[in-house]
C-alpha cells in the first residue's frame, strides 16, 4: 500500500508540475487533477461495484431457482403422496375384505368417488397370486365377474401367455375407459421390472413406485402389499404366510407434473425413473433457452430434474452490473465537473446535508427491517386513498395481515430468524402485489395491504385469498435446517371512512375475526363485528374468574350398549352458569378457552369433578364407565399424563372406568409428542377414543400407530343415515376398520328408532344421543338410573324397540 501511494503522489506531481522556483501551476490546474483523479478513480470503483451486483444478482438468481425447485419437488412429493392415501385407504378395504369380489371392489371405488377426485388416476386395482393349480378356478371365476377385458371370445386368458408355477392376476379392478383397462388375465409378476419389484414389495412390506405401460402411453403405476389385519409382520417369512395381495393404481404423471408447476410457470421439469432395465422420463413445462438444470432425489428409483434461466454473473452481460458500471462512471464525472467549477467546501456540504435530509425521511417513513412503508407513512397513504376515493367515487380497501402462531418462531428458533422470517414473508408479499397496491409493516408481525379504489381490478376477496396461497409454501431461511410453514390470518375493511384510523380499525376488528373463527383464513368487516368483538371480550373478561366463582358444572348424558340396550356409562360435558346472560352453550365459551389457554385449568378441574362424582356412583354400585374430553392444548401439556394420574388417585376411580376422548385433529397436531404421551395415559389403565371420526384423517396408518381402543362416529353420519347412502356405506366402513383393528365403535347423536335400528345391523358397539337421553345433571342422572325406560317408537312397523335401563 505504501508503494501504490508514493506512486499515486509521484503521478500527482507529475500532472500538476512545478517550476523551477517551486511554484505549482496554479489552482486551476490542481483541481482539474482532483478532478480528473476523481473520474478515475469512481470509474474504476463502479467497475467493482458492477461486478459484485452482477455476481450478486446471479447468486440471487440461482438461489430463488433452488428455492423454486425445492418447492415443485416438494409439491411433487405431496402429490405422490396423496395418491399413496387413497392406496392406503383401498388397503383398508381390502385388508377388511380379503375375497372381496370385483364387484365389490368397483362399488367401494365408487363409494369414496376415486376416479372423480382423483383426475389423474387412470385405473386402480387388487390383485393377488394365483398357484398354477388354482388356475382352472380362478378362470372360471373370473368370466362371470371379469377384473378387466375378456379374450375376444369371451374366455379368460393369461397374458402373456405361458406356463409358470404362479400368476400375478386381478380380481377387482376399476378404470376410467375400456382403452386403459387391463385385460382381465393379465399377469403382472410376468412383465419383467413391476414384476420383479412387486414381489420385492411383498417380502419388503414397502409399496413401490414404477412406470407402467398401457394404451400407447406410459404411466405412474403405484403397487403397495396388504396383509391380514393390516398391519406389515416383521419377518419375510410371516410377511409371506399373512400376504393377501397387492392393491394398485396407474395414473397420468403429466397431470401431477402440471400441478407441481402451477405456481412456476417459468420452470421445465422432468420425473425419471431409473432402475434396473427400466429407464423412463416424464415431462412437462418448456425449459427457456440456456436454461440451468437442478435434480432432486425422490428415492425409490425416481428423480426430479427442475430447468430454469439462471442471470449471468458476468459484468457486461448482465444489466444490474452493467448499469451499476455506466451510472457509477457517470457520476463520478459529473462530480469530478461540480468539483472542479464549485471548488469549495460550501458546495460539497451542501450535498452531504441533502443527502443525509433524505435518508433521515427515509427512514422516518419506513421500517428498519423490511424497508416497507411504517405505520406513519401507511396512515398518510390511507388518506390519500380516502381521498381519491371520494374524489373519484371508488371503493379502496385494507387488508390487514397477521402471522398465525408468530411467536413461536421467536421463542423456538430465536428472534434473528424471526427478523429474516419477516424479510422473507415481506418480500413474499411484495411480489405478490400489483404495483398499484401500497404494502407496509405496523410493527411486530403485522403488515397491511392498500387496494386503491381507482385500480380496483379484482375484489380484495381474491387479493386476501392469493395472499393466503402464496403463504403456504414454506420459507428456507439460511441456518434453519428445515423449512418454515406460516399461516396467515386477514381483515378486510372496505369503503369509506371519516378518517384513516376508522378504515384501520375496521380491519383489524375483522382480522380477530378471522382469528376467532380458526385462523389461516380472511373476513370481511361488517358492522355486526364490533358487536360480535365486544361480546367476546366481555366473555373472554368474564371467564378469567368463572373458576374461582364455581360458575361451571358438569352434565352427563348416557352411553348404551346396542345389543342389550344397557347404559354402561355417561359422558362428562362442560356448562357456564353465568350470573347475569344464564346458561351459555359450550361453542361460545370452549374457544375462547382454547385461545387463552384457561382450558389447561378447567379441563383439570373437569377431570376431578367428573372422576369424583364417577367414583360416588360407583361406591353405591352404578359401575358405569366414565368419558373425558381432553382438547389441543392439554394433549400440548406435558403434564396431562400427572393430571389424569392425581384425578384417579384422588377420587378412587379405577382408572380401567376412565375414557380419555382426543379429536382427530388433536392427534395429528404432533404427532411424535402425542404419541409419547398417549401411550404413557394408556400405561395408567385409562382407555383412550377417537372423537368425532370420520371428519378428520380417518387413516389406518395412524389408528396403527396411537394406542386407541374407541373410535367415536361422527354424528353427522348418522344424522344422514336415512337421507344419505354414501354414510350407510361410509358407517358400515368405519365399523368394519375398527373391527379389524379390535376396536370398539359408538355412534353420536342417535335421535331415532330408525337410526337405532340400522347402527344395530351394522353392528356398532355402542351409541349416545337424544333418543337415549340428554344430557343432564348427575342428580338427575341419579333419579333416571332406573329398570327400565320408555318404550322406543320406531318408523318400521315390523320393528319392536325397548330400551332397557339397567346400569351395568
């Protein structure tokens, strides 16, 4: 550095130059030199400036097309995955009826509407392996209910034909056309890789992924094993002995590749597979010119390779850099210029004031973090939009928006990764937006969205719902190993406003709205929410002290075995008897519990009360069993499992006479956590229920994997049993599944005869509702423990109903 100065100095002088008195040329002479050394030198530093912006720019460029093929992979992934549920659903139906007939196989498809919700799928089916000597029959079988085309005359033929010591074939099978349909003596273990791999899945237990050719075209065949029970033995050698078959479906893989790339229509994608003999690809989307390529690993032999234009990092040939260089240079010799003719100090102070005027209003009108309008700036534009509204008469409006659950990120992963979060969601958002919408941050985790009237092309409705979309695809963030998940709440207020605090206090009424009613979704402001909003919180004021006040009790409304029509136990519902508004029903007050987390406390108090009276009944010799509700937050609650333990211990109850009651959607909330402490209340003797079955996941995989011993069916089914086919079938299903897994099955909200009737036939185990009795207080319930009830009335004349009474 000392060398490059002394030279720098050395050509300095030279420039300027000196007489032989010593005397310098003059002031004009020496600026000229500032000056041209100034052009120099900004030049020079605009080149590296250009450079960087350049590479920065590329950088930026091939990270978003990593980020971008990240999520078509991801998206592509979830698709597979989807068609694996409805596979998963298939085996469940097959593992309950191993000699299902096609027949049947087709009216199960068409009960679930396989072909309708799933457009991709081209055909699914069940097949199994027939023993050489088994052959004569099964052919003869199989022309009277054929799993697929028949020979030209009629006969049953094995393709390829051949003479082998087993066959591969189907019996029941379901497809959208005659072209795509398998010929019904298709051998699928005689057609060289899905042969070989189906066998594979039946020794492995894991389903697998291959291209399969049918009607000219090459398809996406998903081929998973069943076994007896439904459950995957542990050896080879018992996988074989409990084998039943494979249940298989084909669909039409551009169907799911257009689907990955909706959200990217700038990216090219190919899925290949490449196993063994078997090499094929799939395509979709155009790949622009010198497009770059990114393949990603989806196991099972598939890979997706994503191609899309990545900038170039070169300085000339990319126009940021480039623009950076000619700017950079430019002002350098405008400054150099205005030095030279200002040559003063005045002139260059003068500058540095403006410059530093303008930042200073920068950054008064603009968060620090995102660099988006703040709340000063947002309330000025508002006005503005009022205004122009009035002037033009258009309707704007304001979207506020509010990061569901933010707070967890800060507490989980620390506030630096909430700071880039934001930044990320901000920049989301942004490029979400037209240029004609304003987006600012009020502070912490909320932003707002301005609709100016006078563009207003699309309805906020839409803008709110394309705001909620592009928030579900997960954020990578630098130094977070897995992707982050954010959902979004939205208030809308539209129209005009006295003021711009009217229209934004109108959306965020709205926006607690939307977070009220769930979450991960918008509303609309109406003028019916400020009532809504201030009944809640006098509610939410309210509850903090109906505990300590004794204003809840419980009621218990019955359970009765179906096939003697006894009463073995009562469920325990929560009721506020408030001092001034009377009894207020549990879908008023139970949310708002939930939002605050008091339901940790109550529901404990629940559990004592409710284990007491049960222990009571039972000293006087009403051995009933009693059921709990336990919600989301205190499955949350690592201290459930001391909870449940202290109420047995304390009131006496033995804890084989204890239910637990868990929603589907409880169980699914974590899943690693729950199960840890779902098996610890199991350890404690308690029997633990799936509520309101059937509305939620309703999947064999993880009826597996909690230990449950109930599965609770979802009134809404059978309030549809006389009206509803689809629930006849979709009960007889729900019974069946939990039959093959040894699981007792009760019906909710059984109201008549008729219902009765047909939960009987279909063999459910036990049932509650209003036909039965409804819920009342336990002195009540003492009066009613009785012989015998009244006599049932049911709709069948042939039909004679009795409900006896007795307790067991």
């Amino acid at each position: 550095m000392t060398e490059i100065a002394r030279r720098v100095r050395q050509f300095v002088q030279a420039l300027v130059g000196k007489s032989a008195t010593g005397q310098g040329l003059g002031r004009h002479r020496m600026w000229m030199v500032v000056a041209v050394v100034i052009f120099v030198g900004g030049t020079v530093g605009s080149a590296f400036a250009g450079l960087a912006v350049a590479r920065n720019g590329s950088q930026k460029s091939h990270d978003a097309f990593a980020s971008s093929s990240s999520e078509v992979a991801s998206t592509l992934q979830l698709s597979i995955q989807h068609e694996r549920d409805l596979i998963v659903s298939a085996s469940g139906f097959v593992a309950g009826n191993p000699t299902a007939s096609n027949a049947q196989f087709i009216q199960w498809a068409n009960s679930v509407d396989a072909l309708g919700r799933y457009p991709e799928l081209v055909g699914m089916g069940h097949s199994v392996i027939v023993p050489a000597a088994a052959l004569p029959a099964f052919a003869a079988q199989a022309v009277t209910d054929p799993a697929g085309p028949l020979a030209a005359n009629g006969t049953f033929e094995v393709v390829p034909a051949g003479n082998r010591p087993f066959y591969c074939l189907s019996v029941g099978a379901i497809s959208k056309s005659v072209q795509t349909a398998f010929p019904a003596g298709t051998d699928f273990c005689a057609t060289g890789p899905s042969g070989v791999a189906a066998l594979d899945s039946r020794d492995t237990g894991i389903g697998a992924y291959l291209p399969i050719a049918a009607a000219k075209a090459t398809l996406l065949s998903i081929k998973v094993p069943v076994y007896r029970g439904g459950i995957v033995p542990t050896t080879i050698a018992l996988r074989r002995a409990a084998f039943i078959g494979w249940v298989g479906m084909a669909v039409v893989p551009e169907v799911i590749l257009a689907r990955a790339l909706v959200s990217h229509p700038e990216i090219a994608l190919t899925l290949h597979y490449d196993a063994g003999t078997s090499n094929v690809v799939f395509r979709s989307g155009h790949a622009p010119r010198g497009s770059q390529s990114l393949a990603t690993n989806l196991h099972n032999g598939w890979t997706v390779t994503t191609f899309g234009a990545v900038t170039n990092g070169g300085l000339l040939q990319n126009g940021n850099g480039l623009g950076v260089l000619l700017a950079g240079t430019l002002l350098s010799l405008l400054l150099g210029i205005l030095l030279f003719v200002l040559a003063t100090g005045r002139a260059r102070a003068f500058r540095v004031i403006c410059r530093q005027t303008a930042e200073l209003r920068h950054q008064a009108l603009h968060d620090g973090l995102t660099g988006l309008p703040n709340r000063a700036l947002i309330m000025d534009r508002i006005e503005q939009l009022l205004a122009r509204s009035s002037r033009q008469g258009t309707t704007g409006a304001a979207l506020y928006v509010d990061l569901d659950e933010f707070k967890n990120v800060n507490d989980s992963l620390g506030h630096a990764v909430g700071d880039r979060l934001l930044v990320a969601v901000a920049a989301r958002l942004q490029s979400t937006l037209r240029d004609a919408d304003t987006i600012g941050r009020m502070g912490g985790d909320e932003f707002v969205v301005l609709i100016d009237g006078g563009s207003l092309q699309v309805a906020p409705e839409m803008v709110a719902d394309r705001l909620l979309e592009v928030m579900h695809q997960p954020f990578e963030l630098a130094g977070v190993a897995m992707p982050l998940t954010v959902n979004a709440s939205i208030g809308i207020a539209m129209g005009d406003r006295k003021s711009p605090g009217d229209l934004l206090r109108d959306a965020d009424v709205a926006l607690y709205q939307a977070k009220a009613a769930g979450k991960n979704r918008y509303e609309v402001f109406h003028a019916e929410m400020q009532t809504e909003i201030q009944n809640r919180i006098e509610l939410e004021f309210d509850l903090r002290s109906a505990l300590e006040g004794e204003q809840f009790h419980l009621v218990y409304q019955p359970i009765f075995n179906l096939d003697d029509l006894t009463m073995v136990g009562v469920e325990a519902l929560l009721r506020w008897d408030h001092p001034c508004r009377g009894i207020v029903g549990p879908d008023e007050f139970i949310p708002i519990l939930e939002q605050t987390g008091q339901i940790r406390e109550v529901g404990r108090w629940v559990l004592d009360q409710a284990c007491a009276q049960m222990a009571d009944w039972h000293s006087r010799g009403n051995l009933m069993e009693l059921s709990v509700n336990v919600s989301v937050r205190q499955l949350d609650d690592e201290f459930i499992v001391d909870h449940i333990s202290e109420a047995l211990r304390m009131s006496g109850l033995p804890a084989t006479h204890l239910v637990i009651e868990v929603t589907e959607t409880a169980l699914m909330r974590n899943t690693d956590a729950t199960t840890k402490r779902l098996h610890a209340i199991k350890g404690l003797g308690v029997r633990i229920a799936v509520d309101d079955f059937g509305t939620g996941y309703s999947s064999l995989a993880y009826l597996q994997r909690f230990p449950v011993d109930r599965l609770k069916i979802d009134k809404s089914f059978t309030n549809a049993i006389t009206s509803s086919p689809e629930s006849k079938v979709l009960i007889g299903t729900l019974v069946q599944l939990g039959r093959d897994l040894g699981l007792t099955t009760l019906a909710e909200g059984v109201e008549t005869p008729d219902q009765m009737v047909f939960l009987r036939g279909e063999h459910v185990n036990e049932a509650q509702g209003f036909l039965f009795g409804r819920p009342v207080d336990a002195q009540t319930l003492e009066t009613a423990l009785r012989p015998c009830l009244p006599k049932a009335e049911s709709t069948d004349p042939t039909v004679d109903v009795t409900i006896a009474g007795g307790v067991r």
